[in-house]
C-alpha cells in the first residue's frame, strides 16, 4: 500500500521546543520585580509543576464564547473595547538556586503548541504579554505572522489554536497551557496556569531548571576561558546588547564578529553571532555561524538545536536527520530532538529508526509532551501494512490529544472510520 511522504508543518520551532527546542540564545528579558516561590502563583492562578503538556482549549484570544466555557454566557465585555494586554511574570533558577548562567526563553504550551513567549534577564526573571509580540524570538523555527505552532507532520498535523480564552471582565483562562524554560542540557519543570485578570500583577511563581542525567555534552563552551581579553570584552559587549529590552541585533552582530575576528576558535561567540543573524531574517549567515560554533567546538551543545530548526524550515530532512543523531550523542535524554529526529527518519523512509526514536521518547521523564509520538508509530505501521496496531495508535493520539475538535484529530477519526468501511479494521476494533 503507498503511503504518501510526511512533511512537517514549518510555521520557527522550536520546537522545538524544536519544539522545540532548547532556546539558550540571547534576548531581551522584561522588567519584573521581586521573588516568589517555586510552583505558587498569585492572584486567581493555579500554580504548580507538572510533567506534561496540558490538553488544548478551543477559541483563541478574543473569543468570549465557548460551548466547554462555564462563563460562556458571557458573550459580551463592557471593557472589551478598552481590553489591557495580559501580562505574566516569573523567574527561572536552576536546581541549584542560581539563574542560568545566559538568557534563557520561556516557553507556553498546550497541546501539540510550543509557544516562545520571551527572555530571562541577567537574573532570571521574565515578563511578557500574552499572545503579544513575539517578533524578537524568531529563532523558533515555528514562529509565523506573529503566531507560533510546534513543528508537526503532514497536512493537518500543526496545531493552530493560542490556548488563551477571554471570559470576560478582563479575565482570561490559560488552564490548558503551562509554562517551561529551554535549554540545552537541561529539563524543565512545567509551571500550570490558569485565570488571570489583565488588571492584575500575575506572578506564576518559579521554573526550576534541573541538569540531565547522561549528558555528554558541554553547556558552556570550554573555549571561551581561552579567548583573548579583547575578543571575550567585545562577546560580552554583544550579550549585554542582546539581554536590552529592545535589543539591536544589528549592533550586536557586529560585536560577536569583532569577536571571532579576534579569536576565530570562539565557538559561544559564534554561537550568539548566529542568534543574532537569525534575528536580522539572516538565515543563511546563522545556519553559518553556528555551524562555524560546532566545527570549533564538538561538544558545545547550545548551536545544534538552531541549526536543526534550520533544517526543519529548509524541510531538509537529511540534515535534520544527521544533526539530531550528532545531537542525542551528546544530550541522549532530549525527547523534544528525539521526536523531531523521529520525523526526519520517517520522512527519510527509515521506519526502523524512527520507531527506535520514539520507543527512546516514550521511556524518557518528558515523553509524554509530545502526543504526535503515537501518530509516528500509527504511521509507521500504517507503513508496514499493520492496520490494526496503526488503529491502537491512532486511538491513543486520539485520547491523549484531549480535544476532540481538533483538525488532527478530525483526520485521524476519519482515517479510522474509512478504514472501518473499507473492512480494513473491524467495526469493533474502531469503537472508541
């Protein structure tokens, strides 16, 4: 039976976070204010860690109505026309105590949606409005129109909702989403939301950032302690650039390159230079600049992830195939690349890989983001012409997807029920 290629949908990542994906690159963090403790939120939220991405929610932000919505009555907002963006706060620490040693962004998901929402500061803390401007982290390969959606596959695979419903009175519900940090190296700890009032000082408390087991790979490039004192003044000058509010890139850039120009070998230099590049729409000078920090330094593992979110907007599924395998060598526990890995070696006709992938996926604490794992394995062996157990794991995207009106799942049942018809799979094995 031929079965068509699956393509990922590219709107950045990022996704990965390349979804994903691990996003330890420079930018601006907001102003926020004070500490608070890990997990707990103020005001009307639901703090918390959690392990896994939650359920999506239907609307998007703006709508006041919703059939699921217990305030769905409220199909009208006296302030709606005077609305105030919903901002949100926190801090990111490592397991330690400390702040991450560089700028680190934070991520919103829900569902199958990674959504950069913005960057640590100096000490950690972040702020930004909800569903705002997202024009700065245009490093996630996901990033389209201002709107962002995780890397998936094939037609209808990417999930388009923003998980943010508007209530009324200035309130919106963000039940559905958690927060996470990224970087490489390490796993995140998931904050949950959930109401908020735009009126309000929404802190949503602490994300803990705790160091893989097995990793191989160096988060800080040995390198650096060995740049001259001209070259790490200049890669300083340029961090400091990229942490402002309203960074210039174009500035910074120049910088980063006095830097390698200095000392050629600068590989967090030429890593930083990429991210700046990346902001100036550079893409080719990026995919440069961070192939530049790998070639200098092996085992630095912050370059590889942009570069594989290159390689998912290039569809270049070859590349992205033999970056994620260089990858996972030196961060073997990363399910976000070990899932985007699965998607280049199902498209690049290696099913055994891709099954051995997601199999990696699923034993790791963080597998159970990535729902699509099940929809990999549906396809693989929809592939081998083994309808039945493709049926079991169409079934079970169906049920851990959470949100029955979603497109993807929409297809997925279709799929199920022509199958049925064609006397594929029995009408029982279909039954829900």
């Amino acid at each position: 039976m031929h079965v068509r290629n699956v393509s990922i949908l590219v709107a950045c990542l990022l996704v990965v976070p390349l979804a994903l994906w691990s996003q330890g690159q420079g930018g601006g963090g907001g102003n926020t204010s004070g500490d608070s403790n890990s997990g707990a939120s103020s005001g009307e939220t639901r703090g918390g860690n959690t392990g896994g991405a939650q359920d999506q929610n239907q609307g998007t932000f703006g709508n006041t109505t919703n059939r699921n919505d217990p305030f769905g009555s409220q199909t009208s907002d006296p302030f709606r026309n005077q609305m105030r963006p919903l901002y949100l706060q926190g801090k990111v620490l490592t397991s330690d105590g400390v702040p991450p040693s560089e700028p680190v962004v934070v991520q919103r998901v829900c569902g199958g949606n990674v959504i950069p929402e913005g960057w640590t500061d100096s000490k950690g803390r972040f702020s930004f409005d909800v569903g705002g401007d997202v024009s700065m982290i245009t490093t996630d390969a996901s990033v389209s129109g201002g709107r962002i959606r995780n890397a998936g596959m094939g037609s209808g695979l990417g999930y388009g909702d923003d998980c943010v419903r508007e209530i009324g009175l200035g309130r919106f519900d963000l039940s559905s989403s958690t927060l996470r940090a990224e970087l490489a190296g390490y796993r995140s700890h998931e904050v949950q939301l959930g109401i908020y009032s735009s009126m309000g000082k929404n802190d949503v408390g602490i994300i803990v950032l705790e160091r893989l087991d097995g990793l191989v790979g160096h988060t800080v490039s040995a390198l650096t302690l060995q740049a001259p004192k001209g070259a790490r003044k200049a890669y300083e000058t340029g961090l400091r650039e990229l942490r402002k509010k309203k960074p210039n890139y174009d500035k910074a850039a120049k910088q980063f390159s006095k830097a390698v120009g200095e000392y050629p070998k600068f590989a967090a230099a030429w890593a930083s230079l990429g991210d700046a590049k990346h902001q100036l729409q550079d893409l080719q000078g990026a995919e440069q600049a961070y192939s530049e920090a790998v070639k200098h330094d092996p085992k630095y593992v912050r370059p590889y992830e942009p570069l594989i979110q290159i390689a998912i907007q290039n569809n270049n599924w070859e590349r992205l195939a033999q970056l994620g395998g260089a990858y996972l060598e030196l961060n073997p526990n990363s399910s976000n690349v070990q899932y985007l890995t699965a998607v280049a070696a199902l498209n690049t006709g290696q099913e055994d890989k891709a099954e051995e992938l997601v199999l990696a996926m699923r034993a790791g604490e963080s597998g159970d983001r990535f729902p699509q794992g099940y929809q990999i394995m549906g396809l693989i062996h929809e592939r081998r012409s083994e309808f039945d157990r493709a049926a079991d794991q169409y079934r079970a995207f169906v049920q851990v997807s959470g949100e029955q009106q979603n497109q993807n799942v929409q297809q997925i049942k279709r799929k199920l029920h022509e199958w049925e018809m064609l006397g594929v799979i029995s009408k029982a094995a279909s039954a829900e």
